[in-house]
C-alpha cells in the first residue's frame, strides 16, 4: 500500500478536531470534508482560511493529539486531505517550508471538484 494513502486513510479517526458537530442535527452529512492536521510547534502556518471553503465540511487536528499510528505516518505539516463520501481523493502536503503554499481558490477548486464528479 502507498504511504501516501496510508496517512490518508488513518486520518479518518481524527481526534481533538476543532470542528462543532451537532449530532441531533438531522442534515444529511456532507459528501465532501476537508481535513487539515498540523503541529502545535508549527502553529504559525495552520491555514485559517480553509474554514472558508464552500460546500463542504472542514475539520482541524492537532498532530500531537492524534492516534500514535496516524502520527508515526505524517511526515510534513500542515497536510490537508479532501475526502469525497468518506474516501480519500486529494491530498496537499506542506514542502520543507512546513507551510502550505497551495492558494485557497485551487483547494476549494479541489472541493468543487470532487461535488461534481
């Protein structure tokens, strides 16, 4: 198995997410999620701007928070992973910057995407 779907895969059981999730709410859940997973040392470069991203629901995670498996399996923070009806589709990983470059509009072009296809 590639690692790269590896790490993607593990996130699904994020833990500590920033995101409110009403559990009595009775909308339908949504077809896309947005993941995002960084460090706490690298806090300065968490994209704040992805809770922007349209048509879709977006979630945060601490790395230090998260299942030692997922942890021993990420190599570069941030990473934000698009997931479409709980499947892993699209990955961004941050460069040795450890900060992710990838423009807002490219990943909610991402998003868009992944809704229509």
């Amino acid at each position: 198995m590639n690692k790269t779907i590896a790490i993607i895969a593990i996130t699904t059981g994020l833990v500590g997410t920033g995101a409110v999730m009403n559990m009595a709410d009775e909308t339908p859940a949504p077809e896309v999620t947005v993941v995002q997973i960084n460090a706490k040392w690298n806090r300065y470069n968490t994209r704040e701007d992805l809770e922007n991203l349209e048509g879709c629901e977006y979630r945060f995670g601490w790395l230090e928070d998260q299942p030692e498996d997922l942890k021993s399996t990420i190599k570069s923070v941030p990473v934000v992973v698009i997931y479409d009806e709980g499947r892993p589709a699209f990955q961004y990983v941050a460069g040795i910057s450890l900060e992710l470059d990838t423009p807002f509009d490219t990943i909610q072009s991402q998003v868009w995407k992944e809704i229509n296809d």
